[in-house]
C-alpha cells in the first residue's frame, strides 16, 4: 500500500517523524504492536503492558520506537496493572497501516504483516532457539 494514497483527516499539521526501512527492529517493533498493542484511532498507536512485570520492558519498547520513528512516548498507569505506551502520529499510523498492520479490533480484521519480507527470518529462529 502506497502511503500516499492514504485519506487523512483535515488537520493543520503533522508529525514529522523517521520513516524507517524494513529491519529486524522494524520486525520486533511490529511484534509489539500486533501482539501488546492496536490502533484505534487515525493519530494514535497504543502498547499495553503490565504495569509490574513489563515496567523495565516499557523502557525499551520505547527506545525502540525512538529510534525507528524518532518519537516518544507518553505513558501512564491505568488501574493498578496497566502501563500504557501511547504514540500519537498520524504518520506512524498509515506507516503501520502500509505495512500490515488493522485499524481497530485486530482478532476480527486480522492482520496481514509478512516479517519474512523485513529480511530477518534468521534472527527470529535465533530467538526463538535461545541464541
């Protein structure tokens, strides 16, 4: 999908951020977002992790994110056990968008993401194998 040819809402100005190649952080962070986050909305990317168990995992989520799309954060504690990771871009959005990722309810619209095309099927089996 051509990013281009992406409808967006009528807004004054946006986000400028880093447009990164396909990469093995490009495929983590992909990871992430299918499996601990979602979007929502046309602006905004949303990771939810535990705000106990992942607390030191948010720092990195975020230095990912930082260095792929040159954007941070904004994070705050939901309840008791929620930490939720929000990156508000409309850019990032069509970016995910382009490469696969659902708007809205992933389980029902699925997702089409192929990290075997981000060129990092060996690191992943290296992952997986305790490498």
């Amino acid at each position: 999908m051509d990013i281009a040819s992406l409808k967006y809402p009528k807004k004054s100005h946006r986000k400028q951020i880093l447009l990164p190649e396909e990469s093995v952080a490009l495929a983590e962070f992909m990871g992430i977002e299918l499996g601990d986050g979602g979007i929502n909305n046309p602006w905004q990317v949303v990771i939810t992790l535990n705000a106990q168990a992942d607390f030191d995992y948010s720092s990195v989520v975020n230095n990912l994110v930082k260095s792929l799309f040159n954007l941070e954060a904004h994070s705050f504690k939901r309840g008791k056990n929620t930490l939720v990771l929000s990156f508000s871009s409309t850019e990032l959005v069509d970016f995910l968008v382009s490469k696969g990722a659902p708007r809205g309810n992933k389980l029902r619209k699925g997702a089409e993401v192929d990290i075997w095309e981000f060129g990092v099927r060996e690191s992943i089996c290296k992952r997986f194998d305790g490498y």
